[in-house]
C-alpha cells in the first residue's frame, strides 16, 4: 500500500509543477480534498485497511471551499478586454469559477455562502462538475486509467476510497498539502 502513496507524492507534484498550459487546479484540488477527507472521516478501521466511502457532496463542498478565495478579483489594474478573477487554463475558464463568483456577489465570506439557501445548489452543481472531469480523470496518465485511489465510480452518490488510502493519507498529508 505504500507504494500507492508514494505514486500519490509523485502525481501531486506532477500536477502542481508540470500541469502545462491547460493548467490542472481541479485535479490538485480534488487531491487535496480527498486527501483532507480522508483523514477527517476516516476511524480506526478505515486508517488500519478498511475501504472509505466519501460522498461526492462532501467532496465538492471541500473542493468549493478550496477555490473560494482563488475567485475573488484581483485588486491590480486588469486589461478591459480579460476578467479580473482566476484564469483557470488558457482556454474557457471552469463554469464553477463563475458559479462561486457569482455566489460571492452576494455573500462574501464562505460562511455566509454556507449558510445561504443557494449553498445547495452551488454543491450540487460543483459534484456533477466534479464527476465529469476531474474525478476520472485524477487516476489517468495519458490515455491509461490507473484507479489506486478509489474505482472510477459513484455508486449511491459516493466514492469508494479503496482498503488502506484512508490510513496513507494520515501519513502523507502533510507532504501534499505542503
């Protein structure tokens, strides 16, 4: 199993240093997310071997959380024909930077936005845009699906993080979130 970490150890540093010009936030986010889950509701069980199940809405509330502060306008002087906010890769921006940019315009702070009665919705939205892109395609090198985290499934809204994950992102958190 703890091969599977050091893979995980690798590809994040892939995705943060060599994510190339499409960019791949969504996909460092995601890790971090799962990583941060992972440890938060896994028990004893799950970090001894036992398989975890995250419930994709757990998942896009943490990865909206993630990309809160990276939507806000940048206080410098922007160009008129380019957007103040996040530049996502080169091409079209994530329609989830719109969707909390525009949640941001009316609450401001992530607590408000949790409390709100568009929070839902919001959630909802960033789990279908979640399982659409970054999900399955996290554990892919290339063409070649690699699933060592978790199977590249939902089954009954959740993933299933496989035996031992759980357990090795106690141990390498720190290094990924670093």
């Amino acid at each position: 199993m703890r091969a599977n970490f050091i893979g995980l150890l690798l590809y994040a540093t892939c995705v943060r240093f060599y994510a190339g010009p499409r960019g791949s936030f969504d996909q460092a986010a995601l890790l971090l997310a799962l990583a941060d889950l992972a440890v938060e509701r896994g028990d004893q069980s799950h970090k001894s071997g036992s398989a975890l199940p995250l419930p994709l809405a757990l998942i896009a509330e943490r990865f909206v959380s993630l990309y809160w502060g990276h939507v806000r306008p940048f206080p410098a002087d922007v160009p008129a024909n380019s957007s103040p906010l996040l530049s996502q890769n080169l091409g079209q921006n994530i329609s989830l930077l719109r969707d909390i940019g525009a949640m941001q315009q009316h609450c401001p702070t992530l607590a408000q936005a949790r409390a709100s009665r568009q929070w839902p919705q919001l959630i909802a939205q960033a789990a279908r845009l979640i399982q659409l892109m970054p999900l399955l395609k996290l554990q892919t090198l290339r063409t070649e699906a690699r699933p060592f985290l978790y199977d590249n499934s939902v089954r009954d809204g959740a993933i299933l993080l496989k035996e031992g994950v759980a357990g090795g992102c106690e141990e390498v958190q720190g290094a990924v979130v670093e």
